[in-house]
DNA sequence: CCTTCTAGTCAATTAGATTGACCACATGGT
DNA sequence: ACCATGTGGTCAATCTAATTGACTAGAAGG
C-alpha cells in the first residue's frame, strides 16, 4: 500500500469517527438527552465499567485530573453519577453511575448500534464482522481523546 | 450483530481515530512541525484540494467561518497559506498553500501512512487494503470534524 | 514520627470557539 | 439603472472547556 492509499486510509478512518460521533450524539438528543457531550459518553463508558476515580479517568481521556474533576462534577450535578468512599483509601473517591445514568449509557449504546447497523446495510454479508476482526487486531488499549 | 458488538465496534472505531491523530501529531513533532494541531492538518487538506475559501473550510470542519477565519489568520501568520483574490468574486479570497504549506502537507501524508504502515505490521496479508475498501464503503463524505 | 507521594479540589489563566454586528460585493427582480 | 436581498469575510465581545499552579487530606514506607 503506497503513501497515498495509506494517507486515504487514515483519512476514511477519521471520517468512520466523526459519523459515529455525530451519529451517537443525534441519537442521543432524540432520546432526550441533548445536555451532554462526547466527552460524558466516553466517561460513563469508563465509569460503568467499575472501580474507577478520577484520576483513572483522567487517565482514560487522555487529560488533566483537574479536567476530569470538573467534568464529574457537571455528571454529579445533572444526577447522572455520584461519588461513594473508597473503602481501602481515604482520600480516593469511586465514581458510580445513578440509575438515570445507567439509562443514559443504553441510550448511548443504542445510538452507538443505530450507526453500526446503518453501516451494516451498505456492506454486503460479514463485511461488517471482518471489519470487527480487523480493527480489533490494529487497535491498542489508550486514551479515547474526546478532542483533537 | 447485536447491540453489544456493535458498540464495540463503534469503540474500536474511535480508538483508531484516536491512534491515527496521536500518531500523525507524534510524526509531525518528530519532524519539527510542533506549532501545529489536528485542526490544523484538516485544513491543510481541503486548501491543498484547491479553490477553498474560508466558508468552504468551515463546512468542511464542520466550525462556524469565525473559526476558520481565526484558523486560516494562524496559519498565514506562520506562513503556510496566503490569502488570494478570486477572480470571480471580489468578495471571495482563495487559499493556497505556500512551499512551506506544502512541505508540511507532505510531512502530515507521511505521518499518516506510518501509522498504517504500524497497522499492517499486525495484520496478514490483504487485510489493510480490505479494511480499506470495507471503510470506503460506509463512509459518506462530510464534515472532520476536529473536535468532538 | 517524619518524609514523601498520591487523590482530589479550588482558583486563576488561557486557547478556541461561538454569537452578534457589520462592511463589501454579488445576484436577481423590477 | 436601481434597489432589495443574500453571501463572503472580518472584528469584537463573550463563553466554555481546558490548562497550570497551589493547596489539603490521607497513604506508604522507613
């Protein structure tokens, strides 16, 4: 594959991103959710996921723990997240989704199926799986930046 | 598919979008182009397409034109793009890249096929060029945008 | 007990984008 | 030819989300 192929690659894969993004986030206004961001999305994937703090989260989106704290506070606020003691430290705070946030994560992962599925009907057969298989042996676990 | 794979997929997506814009961002530092950000490179790309304007470049960013003004102002002052008169509309001002512009576009292209070049290591045979063809599918032209 | 490191928040600043106002010119109708 | 309306672009002010810096409370280890 030659530089410009690879370049037209890259290209489509961001593109791939951008109609996921703008997918979930039109899916999720129709569900009534039109007060968050991509950033809270990916947030919650990492919260629901348990165990998870602040400074995890951070982690996870690739910024400042001061980002994340302000990010969480706007969650805790909207009633979708709260924070509990951490039982073996003091000072660390668990995140832990309401039940209003545990709704809108679905919601989210509805949306989310509603572009993949809208994918699925311009492929022809296991396309859609092959894609699956492929993207899953290039990818490496990292942050999963809400912004460029 | 079901719901939960298609989220996964919709996950493996953006977590290569994100490794496509660290990577490039990496490539274009490691080159000695550290002034500039993604949004940038997006821009980059429709200018060097030829016949942009301003309104064209924020459509493309899927911005307001304030903020692709506010680009374009950064990437004059730094001497990547000039601002040209259109023939057809006094109104209008066409961008073009300058040597400098086109250098970096080059280097951008580069950064970009390294990351897939990594990509393909991890896969056999044909795979990249079917991921390829698989993307080019599904992918509807639009908006890149910069910022989620 | 003392030093050092980590989790988290508060505060101030900054970068980018948005909204609103505006000018110069194009376009189309009368 | 003229006027109304629409479009390309910039300037200015505002807003949002992020960053940097400083700090407190508690953990970890000698």
């Amino acid at each position: 594959m030659d530089d410009r192929a690879a370049t037209d690659l890259a290209m489509l894969v961001l593109r791939a991103a951008t109609e996921v993004v703008d997918g979930v986030q039109a899916g999720m206004a129709a569900r009534g959710y039109d007060d968050l961001r991509p950033a809270h999305g990916f947030a919650f994937a990492r919260i629901a996921a348990g165990d998870t703090t602040v400074v995890d989260l951070a982690e996870h989106l690739g910024t400042t723990k001061q980002a994340a704290s302000q990010l969480v506070a706007g969650l805790v606020e909207r009633g979708y997240v709260v924070r509990e003691p951490d039982p073996r430290d003091a000072r660390a705070r668990l995140l832990r989704l309401t039940d209003a946030g545990e709704a809108c994560t679905r919601a989210a992962e509805e949306a989310a199926a509603e572009v993949v599925a809208g994918w699925g009907e311009l492929l022809p057969g296991a396309s859609l799986g092959a894609l699956h298989a492929i993207l899953r042996r290039v990818v490496t676990p990292g942050p999963l930046r809400p912004a460029w």
